[in-house]
C-alpha cells in the first residue's frame, strides 16, 4: 500500500527539492521556478499562509521525475 504525499507549505517543498540537486532560478510574482542541471524545472507557488496540496505536490513531482515513495525518503533526510 503506498502512502499518502503529505501536505507541506512552499518552504518547506523547496528545501526537499534542493537536496534533490534543483536549484532557484527565478520568481515571477508568487511563483518560484526551481531547475536542475539536467533540464528539469518546475514551479512552486509561494502563498504565505496557505499550504501546497497533495494535487499539487504529486504534478511537481511528476515534473521533476520523482516518484512518491523517493519523496518522502527524501524528507525524511536531514
């Protein structure tokens, strides 16, 4: 059975993605778009106060190429 994607804020999403090697690029207006060397990019909406979904989460994770269950190893790491 695999396990529900947690629900995180914008801050605490791009902490995770660094240490997956993505790197800031660019923020236009509340939305931060994060790359990787390789050519993967995403965008990350930055909402003070408002948390990003599991929706949400799991097409960023479709667009940088990372399953669920890796995800979460990842936040696990300090």
């Amino acid at each position: 059975m695999s396990q529900r994607l947690p629900i995180l804020t914008a801050k605490e999403l791009s902490k995770a993605i660094r240490k997956c090697g993505f790197s800031f690029y660019r923020q236009r207006g509340s939305h931060q778009i994060w790359k990787h060397s390789d050519g993967r990019w995403t965008t990350i909406p930055v909402h003070p106060g408002e948390n990003i979904g599991r929706g949400l989460l799991r097409k960023i994770l479709k667009d940088i190429n990372l399953q669920p269950k890796e995800f979460i190893k990842l936040l696990k790491k300090k």
